[in-house]
C-alpha cells in the first residue's frame, strides 16, 4: 500500500508542481542509476528539491527512492510524520548526536538495495549557493565503497520556493547530473572530490546560461 501511495504522490502532486508550475529542465538524466543500491548527492535550497529529484526516476523505482531527512524537523508532528513517511517515503534521520549509530537507516536501505537521495549540506542554505557539505555522506561511502555516489546540482528552486517562505513562485529549474563518484580511500579527499563535482555542475549551468544571454 506504501508504494502505491508513493506513486500517487509523484503523479498527483510531484508531476504536476515540478513539471508544469514549475517546469524542469534535465542534463545527463541517464548518469542517474538505474538501480539501487545507489546514493543521489545533491545540493539544497528548497523544500521543492525532494520532489524534484523524485520526478528524475520511472515511477517503478519510486520506492526504492528514499530522500533521507532530518527527523527532528518531519516527524514533528503526526500529520507531517504520516505524509514524510507514507508519501514523501523519507529516511529520517537524527541530526543530534545520540549513542545509536545515525547511519544504521541508510545501512539498512542501501543493503535492500534502496537508491538514497542524500542533500550534503544538511539543511537548506542561501538560495542557489552551495554551502558546505557535511562529513557524514563520507562515511557513508567508507561503509559501501562499492556504492556509487552520483552528484546532482540543481538551479532555480531556490528562488521558486526558497527557506522561511510559504509562497510559491514559478521559476523554472535546471538540473545538472554529474558522474558517479566512488570512495577514494580518505575522507578528506572523497569530501573534496564531491564538492569539486557539484561545484563543477554549478558552472556549467553559469557557462549555459550566458550562452543563452548572448544568443
């Protein structure tokens, strides 16, 4: 029943908000994996980017797509905890430290061979600047150093629907796929190769937009 409810949340409220009021406009859709288990990396600036990134993959693979969210902000409640959890389909998570290992839902997923769409940033920063990324999707990839990381860099839902507003405004989003990454063997390192990654997407999407402008 959850799955089927996940699909009807991609086609009754995704599609039609991301595609249409929106509008969506995709580069290297095929780099996204085609099965799980899989991690999506993409950077954040809006609630809209959960659905999103949602509309990328076949309704078949929707769920097994698993967005992994902050716990302490959508489970708040019992209404937002049921529509997260049974619609949206997250894998929440605990931001504040506590003696369980945080890590344990996303272990589970990947090894059912879940796709997780991981936002780096840990939260939703200044409207269409990447803030910097946090540690913990480097040890995520230690653990499954044969799990490919596929970077994702989105433009425009920042400005269509930015934090701390409640107003919809229709801007049309490009999204920007980049190679799959893998563990490098040191932290620092894999932390750095991803940031170069999104950064490099980023002014792609600069370099096509002035294109644009001259022609």
């Amino acid at each position: 029943m959850r799955s089927l409810l996940r699909i009807l949340f991609v086609v009754l409220i995704a599609y039609p908000v991301v595609r249409v009021l929106i509008g969506i406009h995709v580069r290297h859709r095929t780099r996204l994996p085609a099965h799980g288990p899989a991690i999506v990396a993409a950077n954040h600036n809006s609630h809209l980017d959960t659905l999103a990134l949602l509309t990328l993959f076949p309704l078949r693979q929707i769920p097994r797509v698993r967005p992994v969210a902050a716990a302490d902000y959508f489970l708040r409640n019992r209404l937002l905890a049921w529509i997260s959890l049974n619609l949206v389909g997250i894998l929440p998570i605990a931001r504040t430290v506590r003696k369980s290992d945080p890590l344990t839902g996303c272990c589970e997923a990947l090894d059912r061979g879940d796709i997780l769409v991981v936002f780096p940033e840990g939260t939703r920063g200044e409207p269409e600047k990447l803030g910097e990324l946090k540690t913990g999707i480097a040890h995520l990839a230690e653990r499954y150093p044969q799990v490919p990381i596929v970077p994702v860099y989105m433009h425009g839902l920042g400005m269509a629907l930015p934090k701390g507003e409640a107003m919809l405004v229709p801007f049309f989003c490009d999204v920007y796929v980049g190679r799959a990454l893998h563990w490098s063997g040191d932290r620092r390192a894999f932390m750095n190769d991803l940031t170069e990654s999104l950064r490099q997407l980023g002014r792609k999407h600069l370099a096509a937009h002035d294109q644009e402008a001259i022609h």
